[in-house]
C-alpha cells in the first residue's frame, strides 16, 4: 500500500531530512549559506537513516520492492554511467589533477542517496506529494524574493561597486559571476539569478498538479513567472517556451479515448499562460515606469534584433557579438576540438581545456554543458547519457494517459534539462538535487501507476 495509517520516527526523520536539503537547495545562497558543507551532512545523515530503516524493515522486502518495480534500478543506471568516467582518469596518462575528476561529479551523491531514501519510505510513499507541494511553494517565496530585490533596484538604484561588493559577500562569487547584473551590449542590466533560479522552471509546469486552489495557482505561477523573467536568462526564457509547447502536445494525448471535458483537461494549460503572461505584463510596466535598460523588450532586441544599436549589421551579427554568446561560441571550439583528440571515451570527468578556463578553482566548468560532457564523456558516455534522458522522458510520455501528473511532470522535466545544459549548473549540488527531485516524482508515478494496474486484475 502506497498510504499507511501511520508513519514511523524514522520515516519522519527522512521526510524531515528530504524538506531540510530542498530548503538549503532553494534558500541556502540567498541567506547567505555558502559553504556547501552543511548539504554534504544532511546528504551523509540522509543516507545513514534510510539504510538504516532500510535495515530495520527487512532488506528481503526492500530487495522485492525493487523486484516489483525494476525500473527503479533505471536511475542508477546513471549514476554508475558518471561514476565510470570519474574513476577513468586514474586508469590513463592524464596530466589532470587526480582530485579533479571527485570534485567535478561530487554531485552524483545525490540521486544515489535519494534512490535508496525512496526505497526506504516505500510503505509512505504519498509523503512526496507533500514534498513536492512544498518545494514549490519554497520556490514561489524565493521568485517573491526576487521580483521585490529587482524592484528595489530599479526603483532605488546602486552603485556596480556597491552590488559586486554584495554578491561578494552574501554569495561569496567572483568578479565574473554576476547574480544582480549583466552586462551586454555596452548596457548594465538589472537581473536577479542565482543557482536556486533553476527551481522555477520545473515547479511552474508542475503547480497545477499539486496546487487545487485556482486563486493560489494563478498567484504561485505568476510569482514563479516573475522570478523567471527578472533572471533575465536567455536559457531559463527558452526553456519555459519549450515547457509551455510540449504541454500542449501532452494534454492533448491525454485526451485520448477520454470522454472528459477539454476545459477541464486544458486548465493546466489555460492557467499557466495566463500566470505567465500577467507575469510579462507586471515585469515590462515597471521597466517601462522606471526607464531603466533592463526592461524586458530591450533585453529582448538587444540580444536578438540589436532595435537599440547601430553597431551590428545584421540578427546574426548581434547574436555573434553578444558577450555571453560570444564566450559560448569560443567555448564550443575549443572543447569539440578536444573531444576529436579522444572522441570514443573522452578524457573523463575534471578534464578542461587549459586555455579556457572560467573559474579558477573549478576549471571544469563550462556554460556549454553538451560540448562539455562530449569532451569528458566522449562518444559512448556521452551516447549513454542522451539514452538515459530519452528513456525517462518516453516513460513519462507513456505515463500520461494513466496518471494525471505525468503531463506537468514532463514539461518540467524536459525543460529543467534545456536550461541546465546552457549554463554550468547541472552537476552542482542544486541542480542534481532538483534532477534527482524530478526523477524521484517520475518514480512515483511509476509505481502508483503499476501498484493501480495489479490491483485491477487482481
């Protein structure tokens, strides 16, 4: 049974344990907490309870729970995918640093340990509805947060020394992270991003399938919207348009030999593009009062239709010359380059190009995360990696005819993937937790959906 009258200490400890790391995952970089350290023992306790209980429950259950749903084991088909280009590094000449490749997938941890947290809570397994709701109200705060800190700055402006010496401060970056600005196109851009930013996505597709209250939804989605647009991220942008396009394609399969009404099976739909586009309104009037640059429709022509500048002669032209583009494209050279060097197993994970590197003390990180995993990966780990992700986005397509959550569930997860593979996020400790996040709900509706079918026939 998925629902059990009554929930164990130790239970409750992983659900506390579970709600402890999303906060730290959403709020920990704004509040200031930095150091990293703390996820790495909530992460270490997290895993010692759950084999714990684990243990206590009977590993011959735990081992026939697995037998039953078999495609549980699918996720740690990918860990062990990154784990052999971790270890791969020792077993060859490398001039690279043997700690490298460990700090570079140190994130890997997460999934493992969530997998086993699942099979741990099997008895309890609705307690994920909960956690999902809750991280998306998290994530609607933090939009919040977000909207007021872009606000405040429009409306009361600061000096560049004031807001590095901040952002130096609360999140510890460098001078080439920029969290509340962006400088493109001769232009300061007011913008607030940050790893967290990467939540808002993923739970905008999915707060429909957890939030009933219509008047609650439209206000999570279009503070969600909000947090979306003042992160001013071209990547973030595209994402939420895929989102919304692939939404549409699987509310319509879900329609499929259903006598139900199209309204109601398109309000998911209806709802989130109304939020979204209260969201533009919102963002582009107060640009628009304020008369500052970073306003929405200049962010827009300057990145793409150049409606502002002289300087450039053509879209293509300004899309080249934009900063951020610019330093994808070089990037993009550079590592295609060393991956035709190895391109069958790549040079494993730690592996940078030792004339580009963009962070001193983790040189592996690059915005163009495909060519990035191609050049570590090479060709097969690479290949097994893209099949990993199809397969989990098919299964999710399989499930929507038979599970009501699957539709949002593909739209977030397909657009969290977009994003973070055009800015070095993925493998932080964030951005695999909310992968992982998002592989523990499709877990869920496996089983639920299975668990529905056996009792059926039975």
């Amino acid at each position: 049974m998925l629902i059990s009258r009554q929930i164990g200490i130790v239970t409750q400890v992983i659900a506390v344990l579970l709600v402890l790391l999303t906060f730290s995952s959403i709020f920990g970089g704004p509040l200031g907490i930095i150091a990293r350290g703390e996820r790495h023992v909530l992460l270490l306790v997290l895993l010692g309870v759950s084999c714990f209980e684990l243990w206590r429950t009977g590993v011959s259950k735990s081992v026939q729970f697995v037998r039953s749903y078999p495609i549980l084991l699918v996720p740690l088909f990918f860990v062990a995918i990154n784990a052999f280009w971790v270890f791969y590094p020792l077993f060859r000449k490398s001039d690279t640093p043997l700690f490298l490749p460990f700090v570079d997938a140190q994130s890997l941890l997460v999934p493992l340990v969530l997998i086993v947290a699942f099979v741990a809570i099997r008895d309890h397994l609705s307690l994920l509805y909960g956690w999902a709701r809750l991280a998306i109200w998290m994530s609607g705060a933090l939009a919040a947060a977000h909207f007021l800190v872009w606000l405040y700055l429009l409306v009361f402006p600061v000096t560049n020394d004031t807001i590095l010496e901040f952002e130096r401060s609360v999140f510890g970056t460098n001078e080439g992270v920029n969290i509340l600005r962006q400088w493109n196109n001769g232009i300061w851009y007011i913008r607030v991003v940050w790893i967290s930013t990467y939540w808002f996505v993923a739970t905008f597709f999915l707060a429909p399938a957890f939030i009933r209250k219509r008047a609650w939804l439209v206000g999570v989605q279009t503070l969600l919207g909000l947090g979306i647009i003042v992160s001013y991220t071209r990547g973030i942008w595209l994402a939420v348009v895929v989102g919304m396009l692939l939404l549409t394609v699987a509310l319509i399969r879900s329609l499929r030999g259903r006598q139900i009404s199209r309204i109601l099976v398109f309000q998911p739909l209806l709802v989130s593009g109304a939020a979204l586009i209260l969201a533009v309104g919102i963002a582009m009037a107060v640009s628009s009062l304020t008369g500052e640059p970073s306003s929405l429709s200049a962010r827009f022509s300057l990145s793409v239709f150049d409606t502002e500048s002289d300087k450039l002669d053509s879209t293509a032209d300004n899309v080249v010359n934009d900063e951020g583009a610019s330093d994808r494209f070089k990037q993009a050279e550079k590592l295609f380059e060393m991956w035709r060097e190895r391109p069958i197993f790549g040079y494993g994970y730690g592996a940078y190009a030792k004339d580009l590197v963009r962070h001193q003390d983790r040189p592996f990180l690059y915005e163009m995360v495909p060519f990035a995993l191609l050049m570590k990966l090479g060709a097969v780990g690479f290949g097994l990696y893209l099949l990993f992700m199809l397969f989990v986005a098919y299964r999710v397509w399989c499930l929507i005819p038979t599970h009501p959550v699957a539709p949002a569930l593909l739209s977030g997860f397909v657009s969290y993937i977009l994003q973070v593979h055009t800015n070095p996020v993925f493998y932080s400790l964030t951005g695999m937790f909310i992968f992982s996040f998002l592989i523990m709900l499709w877990m869920l509706l496996e089983v639920v959906v299975k668990e529905r079918n056996s009792d059926v026939i039975g």
